[in-house]
C-alpha cells in the first residue's frame, strides 16, 4: 500500500540511505511481464551503464503510459496498443496523454526529454556517450521532476533530521544521472495514479506527485 520505500539516495550514491519517502504506489503489474516493484527496479538501474540506465528508465515509462491508455480503452486494445498499431509508439501515447489531460504540461515535456534521449542513446553507434555529454547532461539537469525534487528539500520540514543529513540527502540529486533517475521514479508514480482518477479529472499535476512523495518523510 501507500507508504513503500523509496531508496532515493542509496539507489544514486551507493550509500546506506538516510531516508524514507513515500512513492505512494503499491508495487505494479506491468508490460514487462512480472510484478512491478519501483524500488527493486531502480536500484537495479543505478548498477547499469549510462546507456542501458536511459534505454531502460524510458522503457519503464512508455510501458506505464500504454498501460494508462489501456485502462481507459473501453476496447479494442489488442488492434490499438501494440508495436506498429497506432498507439503503440512512446511518442504517440504521450501525445495522446497530454491532449486528454491525463497528464500535464511539465510532466509532458519531461517525458519527451527522456524519449528524445533514449532515442540517442538506442540509435548512436557512439561508445562513449554518456551522462557527461554536454546536450545530456542539460536535458537531465533541465528535468522538471528532478528540479522540484531538489527544490522540496528547501520547503518541507527536515521531520527529525539534521540540517547536515537533509542537506547531504539534496546533494545527492544534484547530478545529470542523479536527476535522470529521480525523474524517472517521480513520472512512473505520477502515470500509474492517473490509471486511478476518473475520466474527467485532469489528475495530478507533476508539482503535486513530489509533493506527495515528501509527505511523512523520516528517518529509519
């Protein structure tokens, strides 16, 4: 239920974490075919290279996104969803998320950011790209999701923490893959709630996800 941990800064910095935070979501069915844990599946992705670290946390996301239009299909999915039918691509999915509402506007553009590089990073021959070049590394810091993140440790209270400890928690964020990871984790919650909301609601916003991930923060 409501409350799993997150293990932000052990899954980024290879250190005892320091913190709990509530993702808000139970672990999730999803189109990778198992039981879908966020925490197991991001600490796994911290051991990747930079490349399968992109091409993976993408791939969580355009999976999530299929499985939000899926939910809201009243049918016809088999001839919709799949690779090559029309909604079966990463990009069209979000368009079609962001003209219906379901998500809005800076969890939008930060979605086609993480698209856009995992299209470079899938289709370049390049064996050094990484983190460190110098587009990739302003996309990631530009993420939205990471940049309220980061900003949440300045506006909520440190509930038992101390000023060094809560301070080092917001360093640990602060890196290009450090923000790309965070973001991905922030953008699978805020689309698996919107499975949740009725039609007509517009869902929650991306500020409102970080928010919720913050609230009953505390040490172990």
């Amino acid at each position: 239920g409501v409350g799993r941990v997150l293990y932000a800064t052990l899954a980024r910095t290879r250190r005892p974490a320091t913190g709990r935070l509530n993702s808000g979501v139970s672990p999730q069915r999803c189109h990778f075919g198992y039981s879908m844990d966020l925490n197991a599946f991001s600490l796994k992705l911290s051991t990747e290279s930079d490349r399968a670290c992109v091409v993976l946390g993408a791939a969580l996301l355009d999976a999530e996104a299929g499985r939000l239009i899926e939910s809201r299909l009243a049918c016809l999915q088999s001839d919709l969803l799949p690779p090559g039918r029309p909604l079966g691509s990463f990009s069209t999915r979000l368009k079609l998320a962001r003209a219906l509402n379901w998500i809005d506007d800076p969890a939008y553009r930060d979605l086609e950011a993480i698209r856009d590089m995992r299209n470079g990073f899938a289709h370049s021959a390049d064996h050094d790209l990484s983190f460190a070049n110098q587009s990739i590394r302003a996309t990631c810091l530009s993420l939205r999701a990471a940049e309220l993140f980061r900003s949440s440790f300045d506006s909520v209270s440190r509930g038992g923490f101390t000023e060094h400890a809560f301070a080092s928690m917001k360093q640990a964020f602060v890196g290009p893959r450090e923000s790309f990871e965070i973001s991905v984790e922030i953008l699978f919650n805020l689309l698996v709630k919107q499975r949740s909301v009725p039609e007509a609601h517009t869902g929650m916003t991306l500020q409102n996800q970080v928010k919720l991930m913050f609230d009953g923060l505390k040490p172990y």
